[in-house]
C-alpha cells in the first residue's frame, strides 16, 4: 500500500465521522442523554485522529499524483490548504470533546457548556468538511469539477467499451 492509497483510506472517517458526532451529539442534547453525548465526543476524538492520520500521509499522496495528467499543483494546493483549516478545527473538537468526557464522568453540569460549544464549532467544521471532501474528489475526478466538459467522443466510448 502506497501512500496515495493510505491518504484514500483515512481521509473519508473525519468527514464522515465528523459529521455522524455533530448529529449523534445534537440527538444525545435533546434527549438529555448523557451516554449519547459520550458516544459522539468519541467520534470527536476519533475523527480528529483520522484528521492527524490523513494529513500525515497527504504529502506522500501529492508526490504521487501531482504529476499526473489533469491534476496539477493548483488543485492539490487548495485541498490541502482547506484541509489544514478543517484539522485545526478536528483537534479543537476533539480537546473539547476531551474534556466534555472528563465533565461528564464527573457529572459536571458545565459539560452542557462544553457541549453546546462543540456543537458551535461543528457546524462551522461541516463547511470545511464539505469543502475537504471535494477539492479532494476534484484531484481525480475531473467530472466534478466546476466548468467541466465531457469531450469524450462516442466512438471513443466505444472502442474503450471494446
């Protein structure tokens, strides 16, 4: 396995893991849950490991790829630009999900504070999420791409189809 495909395999669990607590999180607030809650300060901490993870193997990624037809430096730069952004964001969330844990244990009632600011930060990480997560589909998948136009012509699709 290469780091390309490492990148491949960790990159997807803080977009999705991040996205799965902020909800798990919203649902343990309104339920009053406090085991719900837990649940999601863990997938906090959790996504903010995979975040660690994924910008360890980014670089090794981008010398893999950037050379390739269609993919080019501008494109990697923005990606990991955002992505640098959204980490910040992961390890904030997950010191405060941390912390959140320690309070809960500890039946603190400022872990509502706490949890109530995680939910603040979480919702502003989703734009970073979204962003992540396509600036880096956009690498290789030229199709989703703003501006894209297929140029491919039938009889190519045919004779690929050969």
């Amino acid at each position: 396995m290469n780091e390309a495909h490492l990148h491949m395999v960790v990159n997807h669990f803080p977009i999705i893991g991040t996205i799965l607590a902020l909800g798990i999180l919203i649902v343990g607030l309104i339920l009053k849950n406090h085991s719900v809650r837990n649940t999601s300060y863990v997938l906090f901490i959790v996504a903010a490991i995979f975040g660690a993870l994924s910008m360890g193997t980014g670089e090794g990624a981008e010398e893999l790829v950037k050379d390739m037809p269609n993919v080019g430096w501008d494109i990697i730069h923005e990606h990991e630009e955002i992505a640098e952004k959204l980490v910040l964001l992961l390890y904030v969330l997950g010191l405060l999900s941390i912390i959140a844990l320690y309070l809960n244990f500890k039946k603190n009632t400022k872990e509502k504070l706490v949890s109530l600011c995680i939910v603040g930060i979480g919702v502003v990480s989703l734009f970073l999420v979204q962003k992540v997560g396509t600036s880096g589909g956009e690498i290789r998948h030229t199709e989703i791409r703003e501006g894209f136009q297929n140029t491919t012509t039938e009889k190519e699709v045919i004779d690929h189809d050969k």
